[in-house]
C-alpha cells in the first residue's frame, strides 16, 4: 500500500518506527475521520512494515508499506497531537492447505496477482496456503471496505474462502445438444 503522509503526528510516528525499526497498525476507522481528531477504529487491524520512504515535497512524505499480522486492539489511549495509540494482542494466522474444492479462487488470484505485479505480494506466492491465499484476494480485489474488514476479521480460513467463493460462482455446467 502507498500512503501519502502530511499530518506532523504521522511524520512523527513514522518516524519513530524508523528509528526503532518496528511496524505501525492500519485500521479502518469506524467512526470520525482520517484527518483532525483521533478517529475511532475497527477492533481488527493489521501491521505495517515500512518498505520504502521518499520525500519528494517538503511537508509529504510517500510511504510504502506492506502488510502484515493482524491484531486486536485491546485498550487506545489519544495524545495531544490526536495520535491514537494502542495495546494490541497479535492474531496468529495458521496456515492449511488450499482445498481442492476452492480451485477457482486460486485462479483468479494468479490472474489478480499477474496485473498487480510482483510487488504487491511477499514474494515467493504462497499459493498452496489457503491464508496466504484468502488474505491476497481480501486484499487486492475491489471490495467494499466493510465486506474487506469481514474477511480480516474471521479466523477460520475456510470460512473466508467460502466467502470469497461467494464472489465466483462455478460457471454453468455445458449443455450438450442431441
């Protein structure tokens, strides 16, 4: 993900993380707003690595970040300068195999990643792990933010590709002519 960085409390948070070389949470907010006041955020978030820093104009810095873990915030506190901080408890991602049955997701993951590029995933694919799977499409498919956060939130990886399925229905069987 590309982040556009202006607000002197996400320099400074930024910062800091580069400093001490340790992940930021990205959350989506439930309520409030990107900019000002802290916003309140969804329970499940997840950590970002920082990948790449540029400083083309003074006062914005691009960011490029990479996902990683997901979490639970457990308690936020807000500080004057409106950053939310956070106590958060890691959720581990178990990893399983790809079903057979979830063939078509595979496929259209391969075909998502090849106009993604290379850089948007953890190199090497890990196409035979139906989390590393389930996790990508949640992630690089065009879906509303809520049904995004859905998925993030479920634990049971064949839930989440039961889900997704949803989202590919099996083509129509041939019909034969006499």
């Amino acid at each position: 993900m590309e982040l556009r960085v202006f607000e002197k409390r996400y320099l400074d948070m930024i910062t800091a993380c580069l400093k001490a070389n340790r992940p930021f949470g990205i959350c989506l907010i439930k309520r409030g707003n990107e900019v000002g006041t802290a916003a309140d955020p969804q329970e499940i978030g997840t950590f970002a690595h920082l990948l790449d820093i540029d400083i083309n104009q003074p006062g914005i810095l691009h960011a490029v970040v990479r996902g990683g873990d997901r979490f639970r915030i457990r308690r936020t506190r807000v500080q004057k300068d409106q950053l939310l901080l956070a106590e958060v408890d890691p959720l581990p991602e178990t990893t399983s195999p790809m079903p057979a049955h979830h063939g078509r997701l595979l496929e259209a993951l391969k075909r998502v990643l090849e106009q993604a590029g290379a850089a948007t995933y953890f190199a090497p694919p890990q196409l035979d792990d139906a989390a590393w799977v389930s996790g990508r499409l949640a992630e690089l498919l065009p879906l509303p933010l809520g049904l995004k956060q859905a998925l993030l939130e479920l634990d049971d990886i064949n839930r989440r590709l039961d889900v997704l399925a949803e989202l590919f229905p099996a083509p129509p069987p041939e019909r034969v002519s006499p």
